[in-house]
C-alpha cells in the first residue's frame, strides 16, 4: 500500500527525543509529520526499571519544556492530569523516578496521532526528490513519502566483541537485568562489570541478597568508582555556546578531550555512591567478611567456561600493576553502555549522506548528515561531532528546536544563543552570539 500523502517529514525510532520532536511539531501550522518505531508501544528501558532509580537530569529536562513550557505535553501537565502534582510538589526533589519519566512519555506517545508503533522501517530511498519510506506492518508492506527524514533509531547494547554471546549465554547486559533478576538471585554468584549508573544501581539491588549467600563482585576498569560531576558551571558545560566551542575544535582534540570527559556523563550518583557504601557499612556491622569483592583497575580480557561447567572464568588485567587476575560467577552483568548501530535501511540511500575517512556521519551544527544539507537528522548520533551532550535529556528539546526551525525555515521556537556565565576558548561572546545567529 502506498500513501498519497507526502510529508513534510518522517522520523525514524520513537525514543525519548523523536518524541518530543512529534510533540514540540504537533501545533506547528504547515507541517506534516509522521514517526514510525518497530515496538509495540513505548517503553524506555524496562530491563532497568528499577523502583526507587530516578533521572540524572531534573524534571524541567522533560519532552518539550525547555523549548516551550507552556506546551501541554510537559511533565507538569502530566501530573496535573493524573493527579500527582501535589505530591511531586510536596516531595521536594527534582529528579523524577525513572519508572516515573516512563509513564509520562507513555502518556505523551498515546495522545499523538502522529506515532506510529508497531511499524518497523524495512528500506529507504530516494525517489523524484523524495524520500521513499518502506515500512512493515503486520507482515504487510506500506510506503511513505516525505521530505525529509530524522533518524532517531538510538543507541544499542553493547557487548565487546571478544565475548561471543552465543556460547556464554549467562552473560547478560544490564538492559536484560530485571527480567534475569530472579535468576541472578538463585544463581549463587554474579559479576557485575563496569563502573556507570547501571552498574551501580544493579550492584545495590543485589547487595542485600549477599546475607542470604550470594556472592557479589564488582568490577570496572576505571581506576575509581566515580560520580557524575553536578558542580554549576560544570552544568553550564550542557550549553548551546559549549556544543559551539566543541563543534569547532579540530577532529582530533575532540576525540581527546571526550576521553577525559566521563565523569560529566557516565559517572555515578553521588547519592548513590554514598548509599552503597553506608549499606556496606551497615552490613559489616558484626561480621568478619562481606561476600563482596570490589575492585577497580580491572580491564576483562576473557570469559571461559570453568572446569566445573556451571560458572565463568573472568580473566582480567589489573591495569596499574600489570598483573593478571582470576575470579568466578555463575552470571555476568555487562554494565559496557550502548553505541550507535547504523540501520540497515539507510543503504539505499548512502549516496545522499555525508561521512567522514572513519565512516561515521559527517553531521553538520543544525544535526544535518545529508549532502544538501537541510533533508536528514540525527538524533543521539553526534557524540564525536557536538560532545558529551549528545545523549543528554536536557538537550533534547534544544536540538529539536533547531532541526522544527530548519524544517519550517523560520523561528518557530525560540534557541538560546547564550546561556552560560563564563566563556568558552579565546573567541569574545559577541561573535558566539553573531556566529549562533547566523543559523536558524
């Protein structure tokens, strides 16, 4: 089936950002839009849907506020119309539950006519100066047409390619913990591997099971267990004039100064990281031992089977020290965070996208990746381009701004040009601000 509609555009994946691009372009007269995502329904990382975790980013980082608060599909409004906007108000915590933020975008996702899910995009190409849009539904085929595109497919899983899945099958990543979870609890012992949130979050989770016997490493090559940095004008880093500053910086100094920058985006909670270690605290408390083993320092160079054919064989290197290290589980935990994929759809239609030596997108200050320059977007694909804000909630209505601004060609919502107090590099604010408004 073929639709007779063309549209003004076609967003590809329905995460949290291309959500609220559909939100934020709903009003916008003159615009049509249309998002597709292979899922059922929306559902932000239910693997990790633990009950007290909450967002690294305060509630005012939802959907559409900081593009437009006076927009109906805002978290506040949400709460309003469920009832709950007393109670967030007398909880006094800007950092919403995760399970929290979930229900909302659900909320969001159920009141626009402009998701589609269940819809899984096949093959794209460009026909008679359009994009030809080949979706499945239900074992059937349907074709779209739009002007342009926005690609907002997100980040996937990643597992290191030394570890081949197939025959280690109780190796888990942390997008797959909640449903394993009972498993993990009967298993005996688990290993955790990495030193983010998630792997914070799950290590918490399992420590109280320790007192019933199981026995819990955590493991990470970082040289510390460190927390997210939340300082002010750290803050002021998730800034237009800071994506500017490094958007300008030779390919090099970019790659280079992103390896330095962890702690502002992959950290832990600082709360979070004192919990852990007041729960430690009270546990040892009338015990020799704790059947805890953490370490850090520790780069995983194999997994194997052991001898006994029931648990794992972990082969690390302590990084300091070059020594080797041994210790078992019978489960494994990746807490390795997730990458972009490119789709396998975007092939009929590489001629029309702009890469660079390494083959990653070549994507343009305004989130253009095509070779005219105004036809496809990215969403959560220019960390090596725009920095460590890339996959930032709090940016994501700023980015979405600029791509309805580019689409519709005038100032649909109104772009910061300026938000921080201090300055980044030699240039004078003035020619930040001429250069920013230079660009719609």
């Amino acid at each position: 089936m073929k639709s007779q509609q063309t549209y003004s555009l076609i967003g590809i994946g329905i995460g949290p950002f291309n959500l609220g691009l559909a939100a934020l372009i709903e009003p916008v007269a003159g615009v049509s839009a249309l998002f597709f995502d292979q899922s059922e329904s929306f559902d932000w990382h239910p693997g990790l849907m633990l009950p007290n975790a909450t967002l690294q980013v305060p509630f005012m980082a939802d959907l559409v506020t900081l593009a437009d608060p006076t927009n109906k599909y805002s978290f506040l409004n949400f709460c309003k119309h469920t009832g709950r906007i007393y109670p967030f108000y007398i909880r006094e915590n800007f950092n919403i539950l995760r399970k929290e933020y979930n229900g909302y975008c659900q909320w969001v996702a159920a009141q626009l006519s402009n998701c589609r899910f269940g819809h899984e995009v096949i093959a794209i190409d460009h026909v008679n100066n359009l994009y030809e849009v080949t979706v499945r539904r239900s074992g059937k085929s349907e074709t779209y047409y739009a002007e342009r595109l926005v690609l907002g497919t997100g980040t996937q899983p990643y597992i290191p390619s030394f570890i081949d899945r197939n025959q280690l099958p109780r190796v888990l990543h942390t997008s797959q913990y909640l449903p394993n979870k009972n498993k993990l609890l009967g298993s005996g012992s688990v290993a955790i591997i990495g030193s983010g949130q998630s792997a914070a979050e799950i290590f918490q989770d399992l420590l109280p099971a320790t007192e019933q016997g199981l026995q819990l490493s955590w493991l990470t090559r970082s040289p510390r267990f460190y927390p997210m940095e939340y300082s002010k004008l750290t803050l002021e880093l998730t800034s237009p004039e800071y994506v500017d500053y490094f958007y300008k910086l030779p390919e090099e100094r970019r790659k280079k100064l992103l390896s330095k920058q962890n702690p502002l985006y992959k950290g832990i909670n600082y709360d979070l990281i004192n919990d852990i270690f007041d729960q430690l605290y009270e546990m040892s408390v009338g015990n020799i031992s704790l059947p805890v083993n953490i370490r850090s320092n520790m780069r995983l160079e194999k997994i194997s089977t052991a001898e006994d054919g029931n648990s794992y064989d972990l082969h690390f290197t302590e990084t300091d020290q070059q020594e080797p290290y041994q210790c078992q589980a019978s489960y494994v935990v990746l807490a390795t965070g997730y990458k972009y994929r490119e789709p396998a759809f975007l092939h009929g239609i590489t001629e029309r996208i702009n890469r660079r030596e390494d083959g990653l997108f070549q994507v343009e200050r305004d989130y253009t990746i095509d070779v005219n320059g105004d036809e496809i977007f990215v969403q959560n694909a220019e960390l090596h381009t725009h920095g460590f804000v890339t996959p930032d909630l709090g940016m994501g209505a700023y980015r979405n701004a600029h791509i309805i601004n580019k689409v519709t060609g005038r100032q649909v919502y109104h772009i910061e040009k300026r938000i921080a107090f201090q300055t980044f590099g030699t240039a004078k604010a003035e020619e930040l601000v001429a250069a920013e408004s230079n660009t719609i």
